[in-house]
C-alpha cells in the first residue's frame, strides 16, 4: 500500500519544462497583479489629497462661522474626513510593497510542487500530514483490488496536470471550414 502511494505521488511531479512554463505563467500573473496594485495605490493617494483639500474647506468655514450648530457639524465631517484619510493611507501602505518577493513565494511553493514524493521520502511527520492536506483536500480512497481511487487533487497539481495533457479533438491550423481553392 506505502509503495502504492509513493508510485501515485510520483506521479503527480512535474516534468522541469512544465514547471519552466508554470513560473512563467506565474511571474506574469505575479507582475499584473502588482500592476493592479500600483495603480490602487495611486488612486488611493489622488483620493487622499482630494480629501485633504476637503478638509482644508471645512477648517476655514469652521473659522469663519459663529454658529455652534454648524460648527459642531463640520467638526463632525472633519472627523468622517480624516477617519477616511487614515483609512487610505494604510490601504496604499498595504498596497504598495508586497510582503514576499515572487522569488521567496516561488522558491517556497516549487520546492513542493517539484516533488511532493521527495517531501513524503524524507519529511518528519508533519511535514507529511503537511503534504497529504495540500495534495489531497478531501479523503484518499483504496481498494485491495484496484489500489488508489481518482482522488481529489489539489488545483495547483490538477493545473500542471492539464498542462502537460496533450490536447485532443482542438480545431487545427486551417480551421473548420475546408480549404477552399482561389478563384
């Protein structure tokens, strides 16, 4: 049954050129999403200064009135104002950098999907309940006569599986009209 299981987790390493091509896949989705975020982050600023000049307004309408009443209303909006501004400022601190580098995050995350049967070899018993969660979201099944079950894999190895599936029954070159000869 072990040796059953280990053939099975074998199978689910990927080939060098497949994980060539995921961190390709990956460094762009990586580099469009800080795309994503730059662009936030100035959008987050451009709204803080709007509502810096709002609360610039609202100081001097605060020293220009004798009334309490609307005194005590802007005061009110200056507090909603800067609470907004806070709020803002953390988002585009958030935004700007993120806490991992793609190197830290890709290293980590190809040293187990490169070999997940290499990590079950040598890793302590945690590492291997580790392992077992993270390929296997749901429960392995076995049967005596037939060994291990399609199980439920995780979507980073059911990705780089149909990755490395040829494509089957897909419309070629000429497309699906047959040729037709020039006039």
């Amino acid at each position: 049954m072990e040796s059953e299981f280990e053939a099975f987790l074998k199978r689910l390493q990927p080939s060098a050129a497949l994980l060539k091509m995921a961190r390709a896949m990956l460094s762009d989705l990586w580099q469009s999403q800080a795309d994503v975020n730059q662009k936030l982050v100035r959008d987050y600023r451009a709204e803080v200064a709007q509502i810096e000049r709002k609360i610039g307004q609202l100081v001097e309408r605060i020293m220009e009135t004798d009334s309490p009443a609307l005194i005590s209303a802007y005061e009110g909006k200056l507090k909603s104002f800067e609470t907004q501004k806070v709020k803002l400022q953390e988002d585009a601190q958030k935004k700007a950098k993120p806490r991992k580098t793609f190197e830290e995050v890709y290293r980590t995350a190809c040293s187990f999907l490169s070999s997940p049967w290499n990590i079950w070899k040598k890793g302590d018993f945690e590492e291997r309940r580790m392992l077992l969660r993270l390929c296997f979201p749901g429960k392995i099944h076995y049967a005596r006569e037939g060994g291990y079950r399609t199980a439920g894999i995780a979507a980073p190895f059911r990705l780089l599986e149909t990755l490395r599936l040829p494509k089957n029954g897909l419309v070629g070159p000429e497309g699906l009209e047959p040729p037709t000869r020039p006039l």
